[in-house]
C-alpha cells in the first residue's frame, strides 16, 4: 500500500485539477449547507467541512434513473436501454460513515443472484476517496456504535487523515493507487505517520457523544415484533420521509413509467417505507396501515432483517436522520428504548 | 450483465374471458424470439412482472404449465392501472414479461406423495399450472393419488371451465369442485371449500397439501388439514405483497426478513409461521 503525504493547503488545488482531468464529485458550499455534487472543471471542493447534507450514495442509486426507454406508435413498440453512458468517477471527500453505507448498498444491490447493473457499473468505475473525520463533526455522530469509526478505512479506495500540517494519503486499493498520478509527486509517508493516524484516529473515536445499543437489540427484536413499544414512536410522525431520503444505507425504489407522446421511459425513483402507498395493493389491502407498522419495518429492516439476510446493521451513525428530522425522532432514544425492552 | 429490469417483448396470442362478471381474463403471450422462450426456463408457482409500457407493471402468477411450450398463460383479474389497461389490450398487442420470478411449488418434494391440492376463486391460477404439470404424461408417474378441491362464490366465477370439465373425464385425478351459491343450472356440490375439504378427508400419510385461496378460506382450512394429520412442513401456500422490482432490492414486500419476490411467494406453513406475526 503507498502511503505519501499531502500539504494541507495543497489538496484544494489538486482536487480542482483532478476535475478538469475525471468527473470528480465533492462537498461544496450551497447557500446555507454543504452538499455533495459534481464539481464544475477546476472548481475545488471544500476540506475543512462537517458533512454533507445529502448522502454520497445518490451516485451510485440516484434519487432518480432511467431504467429503459420505449417507443409506441400505434401497435408497435420498441424498447431501448436507457442512453446514459456511465463513466469513471472520484467522489472526494467522503466521510468514513458514508463510505461504510456502499459496502452495506453492495450487500443488497451486488447479491450473487439477482446484480444490480446500474448500480454495480457505477459503483465499479467510481474511486472512494474518504476523508477521516479528526474530530466528529456533530454530537448527533454515532458511527462506533454501528461497526463503524471516524477514520475507518472501509468502503475507501483512498483514505485522508489530517496529520496537522500534512495528509496522510493512503492508497488502500488497486484504483486507489490508479489516481496516484494525478497528484503529482507526493512525498512518501514517514513511519511514524501511521503511528500518527492511529493516534488521530483513536482520539477522534473517543470523541463520539453518542452510544446507543445498537448491536445489542437484534435479539431482542427478534422476540418483539409485538409489543406496545410500537405504538410509543409513530405518534408525532409527519410521514414526510425525510429520514429515508437522507439516509445512505435506504434502498427502497418505486418504479413507474413516463410517457410524453409516443415516447416514454421506465424509472425507478427513490421511494420510502414511511409513506402509507409504498405497500398498499391494488385491492386497497394494506399490511402496513399505520405509521406505527411503517415505523417498525424501518427499525427491523436496519437493525434485524439487514442481520438476518446480510449479517450486517444497515446503519452508518451519520446523524443525518436525528438532526433533519422535523418532529425530532431520535433513532439513537429508539435504540436505547428497545435495548430497555 | 444481465439486465433483470428490461422485459421480454412477447405478443397478446389469446384473451379469454374466464367468468360472467368480465373482470377476469386469460392473457395466452407468445415470446417475439425464440431465444427468449428458450430462456424462459420456469416450474409451476413462480411468476412474473406483467409489463405495459406507460402504464407499468404488476406481478402475475403463471397460470400456464411449463409442459405446455410455446406461450405463457396468466390470468388477471382487472384491479389497478396495469391490470385495467391489460385488460383493454387486443389480440396482436405488444407487451413485456420479466421473469420467471420467485421460487416454485416443491416439485422434488412432491415426487412419490400423495398431492392434495385446495384452491379457491382466483388464486387457482398457479395451482391450475401445477395441476397440469403433474398431469402431464411425461410427469404423472412421478407423483401419487392428486385430490383437488375447488371452491368459488358462483359457478360463474369458477376459472378454466373447459379445463375442469377435462379432468373430470380422467381417472387419475379426484376432482371436487364446489360453489357457495349455485343457480338453476348448477348441477355440481354447493358448500364452502374447508366443508368440501373435511368431506373428502384426504389422508395426511405420505401426503402433501398445497393450499392457495384468499386469506378467509386458508384461515378455515387449514385447521382441518391440521386435524387430520398434516405436518406444518408438509402444507404448502403462496403468498402476496406489493412488489415493484421483483428481485428483493426495492424493499416493500418484505414478510420478517424474507422478500415475497425472491425467497417466496412459495412458503411451508411451518417457514410461514417463522416470518413474523405480520402475516
């Protein structure tokens, strides 16, 4: 693995030529927040920012796609895939709990008998490269409490840790190591630079406020899928979904049809377990007819059924779902609830 | 890569309307090339995404056997924006199919058994596949005694009517079929299916039940069945959510950690029970 170092005021600039050379997407400032997106050719990304609003894995399952296109004229019809070519990409600047939500999507959309191609081409042509969180950027953070950490080197091809004056550049993968190149000639690490990141690494995790159960309640939701905690979360509940659409490790799509003329095409958009059409049938039977069973199929999926089909916790501790929330449900009091059950 | 989203182009071959009230119809689809049907390699009680371009899809049992080569069969009953569209569409319409999708009726396991086989309305369709299936002479000696039971509110409303009258001929099938209401022509029993069901007795000895009805009539029947002597892993159903993509990754139509679409829809009573207390 090479292990160089980067200054710190350099990245910026070198990030924003890497764009003029690939299709790079990185945190930027956007009126109040920070959000991840493409980067204009030579624009540079920021390097000193808490995280993103929106979750990196849009570009891997974009909140909307094209799945085929189709052509009717009277009684013929053509089919046709959807033209979006799909090229090599670099997300800079992700944070390690987001990175950890691709290894958990992969589980899902990469299973050995039913591949996701759209998913799998771009995650597969896209270069991961992490920046560790020195310092947690929120009190809501709670990644070591879901197998995650702030420097974690999980679902990175390259992981930065700031060092002080320098990154710590390691490149961790075969297209990690691709990207080298492109930053010119860096100096190699020092061996006590590893030392160092595991220094800033190990303060960084001690600095996590947040520590719910997470990892305890599986068994304990194995044996309460009734109970009358259920009815004690859904209350205030507004159904607006913004949970699932901000969180990484949310999967669930509709798919629906677009017909303008004679052309329309198949997409698939980002749907939510939250909203009360996502399982009634046509015959208007709903198995979920309340938010209260909506709201223990989010929780189950994240924190049993994920470990039942995958044997992993499908969430990362971003926070996202605790700070955006407009009625202030905290998935981190719903952990420590069920771990009281 | 294989693309599981993009469907099978077939043609609408024969529509045929299966009870008085129109609202349930038989769709016979051709494959528009042959290496798709060739691909197509599917068993009784799998099923498909039925495909309208602009309207979208729907997932529909296969009501055809495999041992009837050439074409698909899927009877829909007209219910939602697909299923009505489908069933505006003419002999010679273009359409899709993605599939097959999902597990089959337990056709090792029923091999040397004794079949009995409980439907009613208009969920025989995947039993009907069965049915043939295991009539078929190639098939028939792999499997023991066939007792099938088949309930529907109306004798209008009875499914596959030409086929029935066809297995009542034969003497390797012990057919009951039965209404809850009959009309003046109306020879056959009156009687809801478990009362059917408990008249006939089938022996639960070296036998398998396969079960399909809606929920009320599974509800009554499957206690019966328990009282003669079924195991939970010897009675079979198939189960129905919403679904959207079929291949377990769109997340609705999870049953406990199980996705209908791709671990099912065929269940065991006994993995039934082990899904969760929300079925």
């Amino acid at each position: 693995m090479e292990k160089r170092l980067i200054k710190k005021a350099a990245l910026p600039g070198l990030i924003g030529r890497l764009s003029t050379a690939a299709t790079v997407y990185g945190p930027v400032k956007e009126s109040d927040y920070v959000i991840f997106r493409l980067l204009r050719s030579g624009e540079e990304p920021l390097t000193d920012y808490a995280n993103s609003r929106n979750a990196p894995k849009q570009f891997f399952f974009p909140p909307r796609e094209e799945l085929l296109r189709y052509t009717r004229s009277g009684r013929d019809l053509t089919l046709a895939l959807a033209d979006e070519a799909i090229g090599e990409a670099v997300l800079f600047g992700v944070r390690p709990c987001d990175a950890h939500s691709f290894v958990l999507l992969d589980m899902l959309f990469d299973q050995e008998k039913y591949r996701d191609p759209h998913y799998i081409e771009r995650r597969e042509k896209t270069t991961v490269i992490t920046m560790a969180c020195a310092h947690p950027p929120y009190t809501t953070c709670f990644c070591t409490a879901v197998d995650g950490a702030p420097a974690d080197r999980e679902g990175a091809d390259i992981l930065l840790t700031d060092l002080g004056e320098d990154y710590l550049a390691e490149f961790l993968t075969t297209k990690g190591e691709r990207l080298l190149p492109h930053f010119g000639d860096l100096p190699a690490a020092e061996a006590t630079a590893s030392d160092r990141q595991a220094a800033v690494a190990a303060q960084a995790a001690s600095e996590i406020q947040s520590a719910p159960p997470a990892k305890k309640i599986k068994p304990i939701l194995d044996q309460n899928f009734e109970h009358k905690f259920w009815d004690t979360i859904h209350g205030k509940c507004l159904k607006c979904g913004t949970c699932t659409y901000l969180c990484p490790t949310c999967h669930c799509f509709d798919i629906s049809d677009e017909t303008k003329g004679e052309n329309g095409a198949r997409v698939r958009n980002w749907d939510s377990c939250m909203f009360p059409l996502f399982t009634k049938a046509a015959s208007g039977h709903n198995p979920r007819p309340s938010q209260k069973e909506r709201w223990r199929q989010r929780v189950m999926h994240k924190f049993k059924y994920y470990v039942d089909n995958f044997g992993a916790i499908s969430c990362v501790g971003c926070g996202r779902c605790v700070q955006l929330c407009p009625v202030n449900i905290d998935i981190r009091k719903i952990i420590s609830d069920i771990a009281e059950l | 890569m294989f693309n599981p989203y993009v469907p099978i182009p077939v043609t609408v071959d024969k529509i045929i309307t299966e009870v008085e009230t129109k609202d349930i119809k038989t769709f016979r689809l051709t494959f528009q090339n042959k290496e798709d049907e060739n691909r197509f390699q599917y068993l009784p009680g799998q099923f498909a995404e039925l495909s309208l371009f602009g309207q979208g899809e729907s997932p529909i049992g296969i009501a055809s056997s495999p041992t009837q080569p050439g074409y698909l069969e899927f009877t829909v009953q007209k219910a939602g924006v697909v299923t009505s569209a489908l069933h505006d569409l003419e002999v010679g319409a273009q359409m899709g199919v993605r599939g097959p999708l999902g597990n089959h009726w337990p056709i090792d396991y029923l091999e040397g058994k004794q079949i009995v086989i409980v439907g009613g309305g208009f969920a025989f369709t995947t039993l009907r596949s069965l049915i043939n299936y295991m009539l078929d002479e190639k098939n028939r000696a792999r499997f023991g005694r066939i007792m099938v039971v088949y309930g529907a509110r109306m004798p209008g409303l009875l499914l596959y009517k030409d086929e029935l009258a066809a297995w009542a001929k034969r003497d390797d099938i012990d057919l009951h079929i039965t209404v809850d209401k009959g009309d003046a022509d109306w020879q056959g029993k009156v009687g809801f299916v478990p009362m059917v069901c408990r008249e006939a007795s089938p022996c639960a000895e070296n036998s398998v039940a396969v079960i399909c009805g809606p929920p009320i009539m599974v509800r009554l029947t499957l206690p019966l069945f328990y009282e003669l002597g079924f195991a939970e892993e010897n009675i079979f159903t198939s189960l129905e959510m919403r679904m959207k993509c079929g291949i377990g990754k769109c997340g609705r139509c999870n049953i406990g950690s199980k996705y209908i679409c791709k671990d099912g829809p065929v269940f065991s009573l006994k993995e039934v029970h082990s899904l969760s207390p929300e079925f």
